[in-house]
C-alpha cells in the first residue's frame, strides 16, 4: 500500500513560496531527500485552511478561463501549479455519494470502486472533509509482464480513510487501490509526477473477482497517447501513414506502441492474419499477447 508519511511540525505556507521552492529544487519522488522535501511543503500547504477558498473564489470571478486553459483533466480536479519542471500541484473534490454531483456523474467519474494503480509517482494529503476511504492492496510489479487477464497475486493490506492531515505517497505500479465515497464531500492535496517518461508507461485497472480470490487479474491499460490515436487514422489516409506504422511496429521503443502500430496495420492490410502473427514474435510478452488474442478473436482492436 501507499508509503504513511509523517510529515515535520511546521507552520502554514502559502501557494505561491511552495510552488517557487518545489521549482526550484525539482520533484523526484522515487528519491527521499526530495520525497522529506515535498512532504515538508505539502504539509505547510495543507495547514493554510485559506488559500483553497481563496484560489477557488479567484477562479471563479475569471469566469473559470485559467482552469480552462491548463486543467487536462477532469472537472474533480483543481490545478494550482504545473512546472515546467515535470510535476503539477492540484487539489481534488471528492463527493459523498449522497452529494448531487455523484448522482448526477455516478461513481465512475470519479474512480470509485475501481481497483487501479498509477504510472506515476505522487504526495497526497487529506485537506477537507473526513477523505476518501480506500482499500489498499501491495504487489511486486517486477513479477508481471502486463498482459491482459495476467494474475497479480495481490495482497490485501487494509481499509482507511484519508482524513484531514494524513499524507501518502504512492508509488509508481507499486500501490493498487479500490476508493469509495467519503462520508462527506472532502478535498486532497497533490504533487503529482509529469515527467516526459509517464504517457509511456501503462497504468493498469484490475478485476478482483472472486476466481482469483481478490488477488486480482490485469482487467485493462488504459493509457494511450494521441499518437497512438492519430496513427491509427494516418493508416487509412496516406501510404505515409502506413510507413510509420511499419516503423513503429518494428522499432518503437515502448511495447503498446508497437502493439498499436500493429492493429493499425492489422486494420488495413489484405492478410490481417500475417501482420499479427508477425508480431506475435516481438520481445514483449505484452505486445506477443495482445496479437494473439487479436488473432483468435479475427480482428485488432
């Protein structure tokens, strides 16, 4: 499970000196003097019980337009900083199932009750609210290759609360978690990882069916580029498009783009049957996989 961390007694700090010393010093979460770092700062932050509201409010009187213009993700999610030094700062809302919002989006929206890891690195903290609950659950992500319906063998650690002040740092692949509703709405804190490295790695949703008694299969990878995507159009377009297709299909350094590079080949060619068995000699047991299940199934998806 996520890594407790007893952050320093200190007093509050406000946005702006956190984000100028986090850009200053860079953030590595894989490396502890940076990890005692940020977690003195996020502390500082999470002890100002007024520059939220006061970012917020200022947010909203601009018609919202900055959130608009840097926000890459949800409507749950605040952003106070993004460095150009690969990491972000956000705030994230996290509605009680009995709150307007829920029953308006449902709780997919927002996560809830799906087992995932992250493939990336962050520091949360509990700011609002009595925090989201979650169970946690620990794995060794050496001993998987990342094939769909591959067995994880997790391990059940606990259930808890993100309450106000409580800080975690979860690790990269490492921590898989299922969260559920607060008993209330409640606010985190988070600095978050974006390295150039992160669309590159694939974060994965797991089943916990009860087959493997809870110790969990690969269910999906949902990470994908526009790349990726745009590749995928390029094929039907142009004899370009197809070229870098066979470019990335043989040499692209990252499994699930030489997989993709495959379907999307797969897709346009008149022998689908010879491209995906072609790949089913690749280096990468994932990349093998998916073109075998593409194969038997008679299509690349």
């Amino acid at each position: 499970m996520p890594v407790t961390i007893d952050p320093p007694a200190g007093s509050a700090l406000d946005l702006a000196e956190v984000a100028a010393r986090l850009d200053e010093s860079g953030v590595d979460l894989t490396q502890e003097d940076t990890i005692a770092r940020c977690a003195a700062l996020l502390a500082g932050l999470q002890r100002n019980r007024d520059f939220l509201a006061t970012r917020v409010i200022a947010a909203l009187q601009a018609s919202y337009a900055d959130q608009l213009e840097i926000n890459r993700y949800s409507a749950q999610v605040f952003l106070l900083h993004r460095s150009p030094r690969g990491f972000y700062l956000r705030a994230n809302l996290w509605p009680a199932a009995t709150d307007a919002v829920y029953a308006a989006s449902g709780p997919a929206a927002f996560s809830y009750g799906v087992p995932h890891d992250h493939n990336f690195s962050f520091l949360t903290a509990g700011y609002f609210g009595p925090g989201y609950v979650s169970d946690y659950y620990d794995h060794d992500p050496e001993a998987i290759d990342g094939r769909l319906g591959e067995p994880l063998d997790l391990r059940f650690v606990e259930r808890s609360t993100l309450i106000e002040g409580r800080m975690l740092l979860y690790r990269a692949h490492r921590d898989i978690h299922r969260q559920l509703p607060p008993e209330s709405l409640s606010l985190s804190l988070n600095i978050m990882d974006e390295g150039e490295h992160v669309p590159w790695r694939d974060q994965y949703i797991v089943d916990l069916g009860q087959k493997t008694d809870e110790r969990g299969t690969i269910a999906r990878r949902p990470t994908l580029t526009s790349g990726e995507m745009l590749l995928r159009c390029a094929v039907h377009l142009t004899g370009n498009g197809r070229d870098i297709a066979e470019q990335f299909a043989r040499a692209h350094p990252v499994p699930r783009v030489r997989a993709n590079a495959i379907a999307a080949l797969a897709a346009v060619v008149v022998d689908p049957g010879g491209v995906l068995e072609r790949g089913m000699a690749d280096a990468d047991a994932r990349v093998r996989d998916d073109c075998a299940r593409w194969l038997a199934d008679g299509q690349a998806c």
